[in-house]
C-alpha cells in the first residue's frame, strides 16, 4: 500500500469556509451517533460531568436547590452570589413538569427574596430558547447584553 503524498500546512484565515464546511460534513455521521442509547447516555454523562466542573469552578458557593412539585423532585435551581447580586447560574425542569409553573415560581420566589434584600438578580438565557426568553420578559428581566449565542438579563427590584 502506497503511502499518500500528504501536505500539512499551518491554517490560516481563508481556511474558515472549508472548517465550516467540514463540520457540516459530520451531520450524518452525528445523526447516526445519536440513534444509538449508548452514545447519548455517554453525551449527557459528560454534559453532567462538565457542567458539574464548570459550576464548581466558577460558582464555589453556589446554593442547589431542588425543585419540587406535589412533593415529587421535579427540578433544580443553582444560584451564587456575583458582584452583590444573586445570579440565577442554573434553573432546569425534568421533562414531565415543564409547562406547569415550576420555573416561573421558583423564579417569582427568588425574585420576592432578592426585593427584601435590595438586590438585583442575574441570569443567561440561550438566544434561541424563545420559551425561556418569553418567561424572563413576562418576570420584568431586561436584556443587558447580547451576542450571537446568550443574552444576559437582569432584574431589579421595584424602587419604593
């Protein structure tokens, strides 16, 4: 078998379309990595893992809580304290209680705490979870940053 004649090269800025389009290359094969139980369990043991890191990392004093519904554990709520205000780091809903308030009142909780305090709440939102961003709104979280991917909101409470 005859070795091929390859060249390796540094890259360089015009080389972005062809990444782009190497990338976009690995969707069947991704599609088919996704069909099977085993990689998806491996995929979110790892999201888990790195979460799990990421927050203990950056949140050292981060407080956990759980979420529950009728007595049965239906979410998680993850805050620290950033800069004098309370940052809402994680709030995720199992699937079987999204859609009954579980978030929303959590949040109006947090949100009762932080005004007898006199402090402000932060949190990130995904640009594209327009279910989320909507909540956030409908709590009187305002956008303060914003890039391709996240918007960062802020919540202060009503001045007396």
């Amino acid at each position: 078998m005859r070795t091929p004649a390859l060249h390796i090269r540094p890259a360089a800025a015009g080389d972005q379309a062809f990444f782009a389009e190497l990338y976009r290359s690995t969707r069947d094969d991704l599609l088919a990595l996704l069909a099977d139980p085993r990689y998806i369990d491996a995929l979110v043991a790892m999201q888990q893992q790195m979460q799990a890191n990421d927050y203990r990392h950056r949140y050292p004093q981060a407080r956990y809580q759980v979420l529950e519904l009728d007595g049965v554990a239906a979410g998680r709520l993850v805050t620290a304290e950033v800069a004098g205000a309370v940052r809402v780091v994680d709030i995720a809903v199992i699937p079987w209680a999204r859609g009954r308030g579980v978030a929303g009142e959590a949040l109006r909780r947090l949100q009762e705490e932080a005004a007898r305090e006199g402090r402000h709440l932060t949190l990130a939102v995904r640009t594209h979870n327009a279910g989320a961003r909507r909540l956030y709104a409908a709590l009187g979280f305002a956008v303060e940053e914003e890039d391709a991917a996240s918007l960062q909101l802020r919540w202060r409470p009503p001045v007396a």
